[in-house]
C-alpha cells in the first residue's frame, strides 16, 4: 500500500508499505477512505516530537472501512463505516473507567506517534472496539472526519474544560483550526459573546462567518477589556500555545473566570499568581480523551453541527505529499482543515 | 477604648482610640470578645499590604457581641453573639448573588485593610446583614473565632476547591495555620489518603494528630511519588505562597488530578505548562468566600469539627503586642493560632 | 388608577383602585407599561387558589418604569426602566442565599397573590433590589415582559432540572405558554432531537416553527418509543398538569433519564416505582427561582432568544377584559401569550 | 460441587451440582470463600421475582479465588483473590461507557437471577474484567464480601443518589441492612445530622452504634418535624419499599430537598404532587451500578469504613439453609448480615 512515511526532522515521503494485518485479537484494519492533517503532524515534521522515529506513518484522523477484525472484536464487522479516534483506548483501565481515555495505560495518543498511523491505505487500530465509533448512515465521511481530533479537542479542552455556558463572555485566542473547532462547539453551551482574537485577517473573516461577536486583531488585552467594560471574560480559551497568547489570558479573564488551555506548549509559562491567587480563577489543560465523540456524532446527524466549513482544501490521498506543503504555508494559502480523499 | 494600631512596617502598639460608631444604616458596632492573629497580618507588618495605611486598626477575625446597629439591619439586635466574617459583602451585587463574596462590589476583605479591623475592644461591621453570622446558643466563642477566616479559608480554597473527594489520595504542601486548617476540613469529603509535606517536625507531629496518614518532611516530590507508587495525588492544595512550593505541587500532581493555591504569593510562578498541558490538570486559586460559613457553624455545632485544637496559646486581648511577638517567631514557640480573649 | 380586580371565581373587573404608596423602606413603585396573562391567573379566577382574596389586584408579570422608591432602595432610581420577577426575594434569607427565591422567607410568589399586582397602571413591589432587573437599554419592553416569569419558569423549571444537554433526546409533554418556553430556551443547551406532544394541531404547527424536530398528536407513548427506537428520551418535561400527561413521561423515559415537573398538579398522581425503581431516574418538581433572569436578559440583549415570538395577540392595557376573555378560550382563539400594552 | 438450588416458591436445597466452566472467553470461574444473603433472595424464595427459575442457583455477593479464565480475560490469573459485583458489566455499551453498569446490554443483575450465583462452591462470572475486583493485600474477606452489593448500594443509590452533603440533615427511612448500609457510607460526606426511622427497638440500637445522631421508632412524621423545628430534612433515604415509607420521606422533606428511594417496590405508590410540586425536591430512584466499588476499596484499605459491624451472624457455607431461616427471621433473631464461609 502506499502511506506518508516520516524520515526525520523536514523529511517525508509517499512511498510502498507493507500493508498491516492483525497482531492482537482486538485489532482492526481500517481502509483509509477519508483522513487530514493536524497541526501537530507539522511539529512533528520540525522535530519537535522525538518520540516519533524515522520511518513512522503518520496521522491520526480518519474515516474508513473495517477490512479485517481480530477474534476478539465483538463490535465491528467487515465492511461498516467507522470514525477513527485519535486516542487509542482499552475501556477496562482505571482511567478508562474515568472516559479519561487520553491517559489510557493500554492506549493514549499512540496513532501516528508511537505506532503507524492513518495517513496510508490502511491501517491497524488496536483496541479497536472503543478506539471506533460505526458511522450512522447518511453520514458524510468527508466532514465526519473533522470528529476523530479537532472537533472533539475544541469541544473537550476548549470549551467543556472552560465550562462555557448560558450568557456568557467568551474570548478564543487563536483562530486557526482548533481555535475555530472550539467556536464551531461553543455554541452548544450558548455564550452571549464570543470574541475572537487572531492577527491573521482572513481567519479573523472565518471567524465572523461562524458566528464570533467580536474579532480582535491588535492590542488584544486593551481591546478585550474593553469590550468588557473593564470586567474581563468569563472564559479565555488559549489556542496557540505560546507564552504571549497564554499571557492574554490571564490578563483578560474576570474574578471567578476559566482558562482553558487547548495549545500545545514546548517551554513553561510564567504564571501570574502574584496577581491571580485572590481571583478565583481556574485552569484547565488537557489533551483530548474524545470521550464526547458519540455525542458530536448524533449533533451531527441531527443537523445542528457543520464542521466541513472548516475544510478549505480537498485532495486526492495520493496528493497529500502537497497538502504538507500547502498546510505549512496556512496563513498564505488562507488553510484551515486539508481534507483527503482516498480514490475508491 | 484599646486597639491594636499599624504605624508603618514594623511598627504597631495597643493604644487608645475613639470608638466607632454607626457610620451608614447598614452597619453594626461589635464589642469583640475574642479575635486573633493572621499571617496575613504578619505580611501588613512587614509592609507588603501597601494598601494599609499608618494608623489602621489590624484584624479581620472575631467573635463579639453586637453593641448597636444602623436602622436598615434586620438581622441582629443589640446583645447577640455573633461571628465576624473577615470577608464583608452587600448580598445585592452580581458577585454575591454567584456567593462569590469576595469580589462583592460593595466589600470584599476590607477589615484590618481598608478599614478598621478587630483587633480592638469595638469594631464597625458593614453591611452587617450579610457579614454577620449568628452564634448558636451553646457554641464555644474560643472556638468559633476560627471560622472568621482560617476555617473557610482552609475549607473553600483549599479544600473544595481541590474539589477532594471519597478515596483520594491528598497532599497538603505546608502544615502551618491554613494548611491545618485545610487538614482538618479535609476529612469531611473522606479522602483516603492524606500526605502533609513540611520543613517542620513539630508541625508534622501536629498534622498526624489531627489525622494526617503521612507526612513527608524530606525530598518531599521523590517520596510523595514514592508513596503513591509513582501515580501522583489526586489533588495537591499549595499553602505556603512560595515558588518552591508550588513547583512541588505541580510535580506530584496526576493525571486528571487537582492543584489548589491557598498560599498568598508576592510574586510570578513558572507554570509547567510544556509538561502539564497533557496531563488534563486543573488548576484553582482564591480568597476565600466565606459562605460556606453557615456549614461550618452546623458542623461545629453537632460536634463534627474540632478547630479548638489549632489553638496553641490563649492570651488576653490587651496582651496582644505578646501575642504577635510570638507568634512571629511561630516556629520557635510551637505557635499554630494565638487566641486573644477580652476581658468582661 | 385603573386596575384588574378579582371578585371571587368567576369574577373580575378593570376598576378604579388607589393608587399604592411606599409601605417599608425596601419598597418601590412601578408604573406598568406592559403585562400579560398567566395560565396561572385562569386557575385563580376559577377559585382553585383559595389564598387570592376577593379584591385582590392580579398578575405577576411586568415592565414598567420606576416612579418611587423606599429610602433603602439602593439599586433603582425614578425613571428607569425594571423588569419585575414573579417572584419577590430578600436576597438575606437562609434560601435566598442558595438562590432560592422561590422559598424566601419573607417573599417568594406574593405579587398577585397575596398582596397587590402587576395588572395595574401601577405596582408596589417589595424587597425591590431584589426583585427588580434593569432593562439594558435597547431592549424591546413588549418582549422583556416574557421574562418575568415565563421564560425564566420553563428554563429553570423545564429545561435546567431535566438536565437537558448536547445531544439529548427531549420529549416536551404539553405545547402550551410554557411548554413552548421549555422549547425556547431548551435550544440553550443544544439537545439533538425536541420532540412535542400536544393534542391541539395549531400548537404544535408553532412547536414545529420554533424548532421541535417532532411533533406528536396521538398516542403519545407509543409513539415517542418509536421515534426513539424504544429507548425512550433522556428528558420528558411535563408541561400540563393532569396525571395523564405525568404518566406519559413516565412511560418514554429512559434509564438513566430525568423528569422534571412543571405543571401545575391539583392532586396526586400514581409513581410507577414498581417498574421506576430500577431505571435509575430523577425526578424534579419546582416553583421558578427566576435566578437565571440576569442570564436570560444577556442572552436577549445579544440577540439570541426570540420570546416575542409567542405573543400571539396584542391589546391595549384597559382592554384587560377581553384579554382574559381571549385567553379564557386560548384553543379556539389560537392564543399563547397576550400582550397588554399601558397607554403612555 | 455443592450449591443453593431454588426449587419454586419455598423450596431450596444445599444440593450437589455440576462445577460450571468457562462458556466465553470473558468468562472466569471463581471458588467462593465467603458470600452471604440478600433480602432480594428472600423476595426470590417468596416467588416475588418470577425471571428466577426453579433449578437456578441463587446469590449475588460473594469474594473468592480465581480458578480459570478465559482466554479473553486479561486482568486475572488463577489464584488471585477477588471480590465479585452483583452487577456484570461489558465495559463497552453506551450506558458501561456512562458508568450505568445495572443497564449493561451484556449483563446488569443477572448473578443468581438469570444465570446460577455465588451461593455456591464455584461460580462462572461472565465479563470478568469488567465484572471482578483485585482484592488488595492485607483485605479481610469476610468484609470485603460487603461490597459486592450492599455497601455500593447504600452508598450509590441512597447517599449518592441523595446528594448528601456536609452539614446536611439527613433522615433514613429503614434500619435494615440497606439502611444501615447508607448510614455507614453518609458519614463519607460529613452530614451534621442522621435521624434514623425503624419499628425495630433493636435496629435502631445499631443505627446509634452506627453513628445516628436521632432515632425515630413512633410517629416519625411529626417526630422528624419537631426534630427539625418544623422544616424538615435536606435528605429523606426511603430504605423500606412499602407505600407508607415511601410517604414518609415525601412528608419529611424540605423544600429544596432529596428524596433517594433504595427499597424495592412492589407496586405504585401515591406521589403527592399537588404539595411538592411548588418544594423544589428531587426524587432518584436506582438500581446499584457497583461503579464505585473501587474507590469503597480504597476506603476500606484505609481503614476508613468498617462494613463488619453489620455482620451479625456467621456461619460455615453449608450451613446456608439454616443461615437462609435465621435470616427469614431477622427481627426475632436479630440478624442484619449473614456471612458464609466456605471450608479450605
């Protein structure tokens, strides 16, 4: 088969892979009809991920065909339509038993990362039957691909760990795809206000059309306040992971407030606890348990979720060599979600 | 009458005063009969509240009884015994009906801070309705006073805020007034363990007593991990206010778990955010609310709590200046909370 | 003045009445410049609420404008435009302060009831800082006026104690005033299937409009277990009042599911433990709080809820008596909420 | 092997039987050390549970050894000591995922139900990773056998259910052994007060040992109003499963309060809504999910809970039949637990 194979920092290429097949009775084989690019799989292309080697496939998101199911799946059969979770996750764990799948002692984030992942033709997902969720019918495979990670990541460590709810002033900081994915899911909860702070104008633009109040692009503490009137916001949700985006939520978020970090950061952040330790603030971080999957797929289905207006760019699977280079240039080529589609 | 009166950073002297009188229709006069001493109260000597001003009475803990009141307040009368609430709230705006009294609009902690405080024969109570807590008949006034402040304080920011719960496993970083405090309500959620991490041995011996399982005065990240087989602790509550303190706290902390602040910090920390942002941790701080104050009298009343044994010295109120001679050197003379009782 | 007077069941009259002064310091006086009509106003002209005495001024809901106010008002001044709650709350007592108005000890539901009311030019509202809510400028008065009473009842009542959230299958059981307002407001919390139950074909053609995925007219239970698969619905709100429609909830409820009570019950109705005990499901009654008043007047001022969509008929303030009239044959006259306009 | 065989309504027998044996490779076989006896088995010996075949081998609790397993099976070995839930669980339907294990669509209460039971030299325990608990070392097992379903029960659906809180008043309606199972496990959440309602002079006796702070043996509704002058109780736990319990509790509780039905029904009771409809009460009912059976493990390691004080009797596994009379005469004989123990 062929598959985007890592091999090293700047290095990668879609070349001929063995196809994978069964190793432990709760696998799966998944063919690849649908799969993305993360942000993260870009970090791991600069090498900011050593624990991923040379000669890894990469990807975790994905849509696909059950090929072939170890003697112990009991859930899954040959032929159905599945959604492929980012994480990994054995179901009888301690933290499994808590839906906190993210840390999963049998499982985690492992696709793309530790073990082969789903930017192939086919791929092996072990545990699989609570790493798979069947597709309802009628389902779009092309947009129901945006549930394996950013929806439930925007929805979990964006907006339920921020505790978003009715009447609320809410500001996102950073509207790349996963800033986007938790506005897209913020409006399950009803805030009165979302501001959206970014310096990029078209995102921004993206923004507005999905239903941001407010958009920011300079001066973002000033301006947040004073939008506010000099009270803050309720929630301030950190979508970038730098110390200065991190730094706007802090001195935004009013008495009482959260933060919720969905940023992935390399190096520590100085915490203002001189100032924040008498304002009853929380804190949340977290990586995605997508413990919340099923729920976004019945939204889905129901009509009252469009993720696929997060998808500016639709390749064939073959061409996802490109898509790298377009999604590394997102602020130019005005990317959001590359989607690729497997050729039948 | 006699009060304690701050002159600047360490100066402060046991002087005569006028008494205070009703200044607004909503406040009360208090005849205190038992205060006592805060940290905080050390740090104003020190001259690191730059808000107290030269002349200020200190304190913002007592229990007295009501002398006089304004015509608005409908909830005491001359002679009842009540509690002071360190924290004064107008129960109108929109922080005091959320019950988050501290950031009332119209209060806040502004005894022995912006106003004059308690630790004087005679004390003006604003918005006395709402700051005011009757004292059951039958109640121990020596015993009351810590639910002025330290009680709640341990119990609210510490304690529910690290939202401790059946069978977790707690450490308490700092075994000082606030962090037994913290001890001591901890048991009401029935926390398995409860780990109490400390520099001294007397405070430890103090902690056992009042039911810690272990304490840790060494090495306290490499045997906290130790203890817990290298899983961590649900919840680790930092009440010391010092860098070094809330870096133990966020090593020991596990997946999912919770750190609460209750130490007052004078300066920025380094938050571990490149280690923690996957490790779905929640982080709370706080002044404390004291609305749980109510709970706290019920439970007192029907025998379930005990803070009497925080009480290492009771002296008499116009022995005060001793009081805090002692209770600066608290380490040298075993001093947890000093009891300050006025003559009748 | 000119005022709604009840006379015993059955009777009423817009009559000539005094206009009501100042009685306690916490007082304020209202002219009213829009009001309604209350399911709840019907039961008492039938005599089933024995506490309305004869020569009682009705209603409880009501905009208006401050024409006066006790020296202890701090939060009002003549000229400004209040919402007033159905409910009267200190905001001191021991339910008050767990946001409980419903129960206040020295209010709760009065207005209308046992003292003077909202249908009249003018009104004496007790505890007003309390009881009383800004109008932010801008807002349209003739649609505010829903949130004296029945938006906060269907959102608190309905849709808060069902427990309704992101994905829910939702069964509202009754298509009336309030019932359409647990719809409203249930939309709040992004539920994936609303489905309505009535038995009057126009109520649930406006059901269908305000956005209930499925309307159902006969055979109700058999019908919901269709729809759902025979798994039943997270959430059954009872929205009539009469033991039928109580056991239709109890019948479509899933295990695990909630029912929350909002009609108005005469006499017992038959719990099903026999076969309920097992199902693991909560069950909640309610009078409304109207604590969520402040959210909801956020959320109309940012331009997300639409309660003017149930004013079904229009009519100046003195023509009272045909609004009754109307409202009196609310099926036959297609009538949800009528709207009673003061002459300015 | 020798096992308990219901025979119809009435009739039983210590009778010798086939040892079972692995059916599904998620099944284990587990040698039962000690069990004990439900009041559900006497509702089944009663003929009241007609899915309870003749032939069927009764009971649901148990502790014991591991003499197989599956192939399947991945969280046992032979030998290892386990503590077995009444409730069997996959771990992977929608309601295992939410923690509703009673509503397992591949097990639930089936032990000695649907299937043969642990009254028994050996029992086969379907779903075994999910459906069996390590015992931790050092963990006496005629103790740990409490938490198969009586501790969890009275934990989950009375003081869970209950919500049950710090200074809480709470009332439990029954001191049989589900009764004095949920007073055990309420002092986990520190209620000030625990009013204990019998007819039995002798249970109640035990409920004081227990920690009741009030008993109530005649005319408990006034009795319970008096004792909480007159407003009634945050928590009313109906422990019983008859009509006039059940009335009880709705005659107990305050507005704002929980009702939290454990006794099992057996047919409809009166639900006075035409009162409670204005109180604000919440009522759950419940089957046990077992889901905090691990953290119960950990209390107990701890030393925190002590369930042995409900074993009144102690007896050797084939002496069953007389335990089954001496429990059939549980007030005569005053017998609250009976422990089985089989000979080694």
């Amino acid at each position: 088969m062929k598959a985007l194979v890592y091999h090293g920092p700047g290095k990668y290429g879609w070349e001929e892979k063995p196809r994978p097949s069964i190793q432990e009775p709760t696998d799966a084989i998944v063919r690849i009809t649908h799969t993305t690019i993360c942000g993260t799989d870009l970090h791991i292309l600069k090498g900011d991920v050593p624990a991923v080697r040379p000669g890894r496939l990469l990807g975790h998101e994905g849509v696909g065909v059950i090929e072939e199911v170890g003697e112990e799946v009991e859930a899954f059969k040959p032929g159905e339509r599945v959604l492929i979770s980012c994480i990994t996750s054995c179901g009888r764990c301690d933290f499994c038993r808590k839906n906190m799948y993210a840390h999963c002692r049998n499982g985690g984030w492992i696709l793309g990362h530790l073990i082969d992942g789903t930017q192939a033709e086919f791929v092996r997902i072990p545990q699989a039957d609570n790493s798979l969720y069947k597709l309802p019918p009628g389902l779009d495979e092309a947009v129901a691909v945006m549930l394996s990670d950013i929806l439930p990541t925007g929805h979990e460590i964006g907006v339920r760990n921020g505790e978003v709810k009715l009447g609320d002033t809410l500001a996102i900081v950073g509207a790349g795809p996963i800033g986007l994915a938790c506005l897209l899911t913020a409006h399950f909860y009803s805030p009165a206000e979302i501001i959206m702070v970014d310096i990029d104008e078209n995102r921004l633009e993206v923004a507005r059309n999905l239903g941001a109040t407010q958009v920011v692009r300079e001066d973002p503490v000033r301006r947040v306040l004073e939008l506010t009137e000099n009270e803050g916001v309720d929630v301030a949700i950190e979508a970038v992971g730098l110390p200065e985006t991190f730094d706007i939520c802090q001195s935004i978020v009013k008495p009482g407030g959260h933060i919720a970090n969905v940023g992935v950061h390399g190096k520590p952040v100085e915490f203002h606890i001189e100032a924040l330790w008498i304002k009853n603030i929380t804190l949340r971080t977290g990586l995605v348990n997508t413990d919340t999957i099923p729920l976004l797929l019945k939204t889905l289905k129901a009509g009252r979720l469009d993720p696929g207006r997060l998808v500016t760019h639709s390749l064939k699977l073959d061409e996802i060599e490109r898509a790298y280079a377009v999604f590394g240039n997102a602020e130019r080529e005005k990317a959001i979600k590359m989607l690729l589609v497997a050729a039948h």
